[in-house]
C-alpha cells in the first residue's frame, strides 16, 4: 500500500542548460536570475568540509489521549526547509491531531552531505569576483581547490542574518563539469625535450637560473635573490622524502609601497600555467 512507504525526494541533477543560461561573474542579476538556471564558469578558490543537514526529522507524538491517558507515541518525518537554518516542528500529529512532540535521535533522521565551495572568474583582474556555490549528495567532494570547473545551478538568495531582509547570492549546484585541464598543462614535443637537455648540459645552475630568471622578470630591478625564491618555488620541492615535507613552498615578501612586490606576485602567475592573481586588500 502506498501508504506503508515513505517518500524519498530525488536529487535532481540539471545538465544540457541552453546558451542563454551562461552567465558571467559580473552578469549575475539579482533581479531577473534568481530562482532561474544559471551555468558559470570559474576556478576553484575554497572547499568547505563535507556537512550533514536534515532533509527530514524524525518525531515522536507524546500527545496524551484525553479518554484512555495513553499516549500516541506515532513517528513521523518531518521534511525541513534547508534555507531556513532552524528545525521546523510538525504542525500536528496525523494519526491524533495532537500538538505535542519530542524529537528523536538522529540516526532516525535522514540526512543529506552538503558542502560549500567558493569559485572566482577566471580572467586576471584588479579585483575578480567571486560567488558561493552550495553542492549536496553525490556532488560533494568532487572537486579540489584550483581545479577549473563549469557550475550548472539555481541561482538563489541566502539572508544575511535571522529575519534580515538584506539577502547574498548564491548558487544551489545542480552539476559540475570539469574543464580541460589543457589550459593548465603546457605539452612538450620531443625538440622541446631535446633542448631542455641541451640548455641543462650548457652552463652550471647559477648561471642557468641567471638567464632563466632575466628572461621571466629582467626588467623588474630588484634584489635577484628574490626573484631566485620566487622562480625556485614555482618549481616545487621533492615529494615525500625523510621528513615527508609537503612539495608547496610559501614565499613572504614584505618591503615599502613601490617596491616591485605586487608587480613580482603579477609576473609570477607567468611561470606556471594555471596560476592565478588574488588581491585579498580589500
């Protein structure tokens, strides 16, 4: 009987949106795209921790039945309203009309894995946008931090406190899509290897890092050592090794305004392709 079962709502997943769907970062309108289909197109700057919401909880009726004294101890799931951020109580009971409930444990509950990434348009800037993106079930934890993805959603509006009426955008994800990851990937031909080697057997390491750092950043006048650290932590570290060091270098510059440090940090995202420009000053 169809009543024996409880309903479980699909994840619906939305792929193949028409052109007019795509939207640019700064293209996003408040007032013509909310609660439409929206795919942008952006890297991956955060992922937040996987998180469990309710879609339903479980409650018990203790409802005390003004005739026999017995209580109505039935259990029903409650479906909750993820946007709200609060869980919602039965209105009443289905099988007594009561009011009164307690809630049960959680494992009686149903849940569903949500996370919240954050992707920023791709195109070098002064200042690159940016916009929130809510994934749930089997889309949470398929994506890392600088991969480039294209984001298929519902473009929606989260408020920014209890009440308030000032509301943020977002975007309930619906699909993600990989980009090729050619544009961050530089292919080399055998000639291209042949004179790698040749220039590798030409002249020690100093005066090979000399010419390789003059032809990236020569017309930079600053302290070459600099310029050295910056070169050297593109290229990485060893993997692993005795003390299993991470292979990511962090590089800290500080120095007076009109020191060449924002016009390092510019010429830098040219050694490796993929690289990004992020200004967090304001």
């Amino acid at each position: 009987r169809r009543k024996d079962f409880h309903t479980i709502t699909p994840y619906w997943m939305i792929l193949g949106a028409p052109p007019e769907c795509n939207k640019g970062f700064g293209e996003l309108s408040l007032s013509s795209d909310v609660g439409r289909i929206v795919v942008i197109k952006g890297q991956v700057i955060e992922v937040g921790e996987p998180m469990q919401a309710y879609a339903s909880v479980a409650f018990r009726c203790v409802t005390v039945h003004p005739v026999t004294g017995d209580r109505c101890l039935n259990t029903m799931l409650e479906p909750q309203n993820m946007e709200s951020g609060t869980i919602t109580n039965p209105s009443r009971c289905n099988e007594c009309a009561g009011k009164d409930f307690i809630k049960l444990d959680s494992s009686r509950s149903k849940t569903e894995a949500v996370q919240r990434i954050q992707i920023q348009e791709e195109n070098v800037s002064e200042e690159q946008e940016s916009i929130m993106v809510e994934i749930r079930g089997n889309l949470v934890n398929t994506v890392k931090a600088g991969s480039s993805v294209e984001i298929t959603g519902i473009l929606r509006l989260e408020s920014l406190s209890k009440n308030s009426i000032l509301s943020t955008q977002y975007i309930l994800g619906k699909h993600i899509s990989q980009l090729s990851a050619e544009r961050n990937t530089m292919m080399l031909t055998s000639s291209d290897e042949e004179e790698i080697l040749n220039f590798a057997d030409s002249a020690d390491l100093d005066e090979r890092l000399d010419m390789l750092v003059e032809s990236w950043a020569g017309h930079l006048r600053v302290t070459k050592e600099i310029k050295y650290a910056i070169f050297l932590q593109a290229c990485g570290a060893p993997e692993g090794g005795r003390f299993s060091q991470r292979s990511a270098l962090h590089v800290l510059i500080v120095g007076d305004p009109g020191t060449a440090k924002t016009m390092l940090l510019k010429a830098a995202i040219h050694i490796v392709n993929g690289s990004k420009y992020i200004d967090a000053s304001n």
